[in-house]
C-alpha cells in the first residue's frame, strides 16, 4: 500500500495572498518610519518653515520616538523600513544627545560672574520667591523679560535693590519690558526695541582683576502665530554677534527658540557657546507646563556666552507665578 504525500491544492493558501497580507504591514510601517524622516531631513537641513519651527522645538521628544518605528520595523521584518528607521534615529539622536555632555572648557582663570535670566510673565512671577533665588544662588547679573512697573516696585520691596544695586530698565505694561540688574557697576547702558516689539536692556560690567562684559537681556518674538513668525526670524538675526576677537559677550534670556532652530544655531556660529548645553544641562525645559499649560517642557531660554568664558555651572529653578524657570549660569571670564 502507497500512502500520497501530496499537499491537497485546495487546502493551499491562494497564490499572492502572503502577499497581500504584507502589504499592510509594510505600508504601517512606513507610515511610522516617514514622520521620523522627514523631521531629520527638515532639521539637519534647516528647512523649517511656517508652523514647522513651533513643532521643531519638540525635536528631542521625537528623538526618542525613533525607536518605536525602528523596533517596528524590525520586528515584522521590513528591512528597507528598517533601514530608513535608524537612519532618522541616528540623525535625531545625533544632533540631540550631545546636549546631555559635557564639552571640554576653555581655561579661563578670571574672575567668577553668576548670571541669572527669568522671564515674568508679564510681571506675574513671585517677586519674593525671585529675590530670594537672588540671594541663594549670590547672582550678580540678573536679566529679565516681561518686566513691568509693578514688578519692578515689588522687587525693590522684596529687597531686590540691595543685593543688586545697579540697574538698566524699561519697565513696560504686559510682556514687552526688559531690565539687567548687576551686583557691579554698569556702564554703557541702554535698550533697544526688537522689529516684533519686545525691548532689551543691555551694559557694561568690568569685575576686579577680570576684562569688561557687554550683558544683554533678550526677548524676541515669540512665534505663537504665522503672521509673527517675520519678526521672529528678524528678531534672532538682529541678536548682537560675538567678537572673538573683541569685547566679551553675554546674552541671557528668553529667545524662544530651541537648539534645534536654525536662526539660534547661526547666532552662536558667530562665537558663542550654549551654557546648559556645554554642562550637559542642554535639555532641561525651561517653559511649557509651569503655569498650568498642557505643553511638554522644552528650552526656550539660554545664557549664551562667549566662547572664552568657561561655564562651570548651570542649574533650572522654579519660578511661581511664571511659565518660564530662570536659568543660572556660574561662568569663569578669562584673565584680562
């Protein structure tokens, strides 16, 4: 007797169906994998426009995300997906992670200046809880953003004034005062009025035994709406240069803008350094939720400092009242 083997046709799936059961998959996959592309594209070129650079802030959120689709990919073996996958997450992670280390500092054996940078919110912040910080952390250069008239006179009642006595301001009603206050003399003061109406107070501080500082508060445009994002984009390009091979600079503030926009990415070209970053502290939030708004934190303010300044320390505070946390930097000048 002859057993047959044979398979029955019948019983045999219908020739192309294990292929029409891939194509859904494959076609998931891609759908996962092309957001992750596109946005490595878009920020290693520096091609954000419109509604692109708010979203570009959130780059390191999807940074992480890359691993979603690549283990996707992976696991339904789709190797052309996969491929693209970690491509993306290797440009992402890339141009994200270095902010989490720390760079090797310039010697630098001049004096050690504190410089602390909180937006108000419209002179809603704390004054007691910010004038307390002050003298906690021995600030000696506060810049602040969205200083009003009655910030600045609940300041001094909170003692403000005593700890840093000189000043350069232009206490304005809403979002669009500045102020620089310094525990040293100021000189060569003065504001300037960005295109999308934000003003920026700025001067001079020359420490003992250390070289002369020009100290900027920053506040451009925020690019909440499409029809501010002009004044935005001229706003950062008016920014002042670094001189390398002039006078030291600072800029702290408020420049809403991340790392990862473009426009603050060619201020520092010019010579400066991202404090936080140069710490590893480069992906501390720095506003988003704080006054209750449903908005993952991302770092929108900076201390940028000359390339020749050492950064030694740089730590993120709350701040109540505000939607913003002030940043402080413990930076080393270089000997004059």
């Amino acid at each position: 007797m002859s057993i047959d083997l044979a398979p029955d046709p019948a019983s045999e799936p219908p020739v192309g169906a294990g292929r029409r059961r891939r194509v859904p998959l494959t076609v998931v996959c891609w759908l996962f994998v092309a957001p992750g592309l596109g946005w490595a594209a878009i920020r290693l070129g520096g091609l954000e426009r419109g509604p692109l650079v708010q979203l570009l802030a959130f780059t390191p959120y999807l940074a992480a995300w890359t691993v979603v689709p690549l283990g996707l990919a992976l696991a339904v073996r789709r190797w052309w997906a996969a491929g693209a996958a970690a491509l993306a997450a290797v440009i992402l992670v890339g141009l994200v992670a270095p902010r989490a280390l720390s760079d090797e500092p310039p010697v630098a054996g001049g004096p050690i200046l504190r410089v602390l940078t909180a937006n108000l919110l419209a002179g809603a912040a704390e004054p007691t809880a910010l004038v307390e910080l002050v003298r906690a952390q021995r600030v000696d250069l506060l810049a602040m953003q969205e200083f009003t008239p009655d910030a600045e006179a609940a300041l001094d009642q909170s003692g403000l004034a005593g700890l840093l006595p000189y000043r350069q301001v232009n206490p304005e009603p809403g979002t669009t005062g500045s102020a620089l206050y310094s525990r040293l003399p100021l000189r060569d003061v003065g504001t300037r009025r960005n295109t999308g109406g934000f003003s920026q107070a700025y001067g001079t501080v020359q420490p003992d035994a250390g070289p002369a500082v020009l100290v900027e508060s920053v506040h451009p445009m925020a690019p909440a709406t499409l029809s501010r994002l002009p004044a935005w984009h001229d706003d950062l390009r008016a920014q002042p240069s670094a001189t390398p091979r002039g006078p030291l600079r600072i800029l702290a503030g408020d420049f809403n803008a991340t790392l990862d926009h473009a426009a603050l990415r060619r201020l520092l070209d010019t010579g400066y350094s991202d404090a936080a970053a140069s710490v590893g502290a480069g992906l501390t939030g720095t506003w988003g939720p704080y006054d209750g708004d449903r908005i993952p934190p991302v770092t929108i303010d900076h201390v940028l400092v000359d390339r020749r300044i050492a950064v030694r320390r740089v730590a993120v505070f709350p701040l109540p009242g505000s939607d913003h946390r002030p940043v402080l930097a413990e930076v080393a000048l270089p000997s004059p």
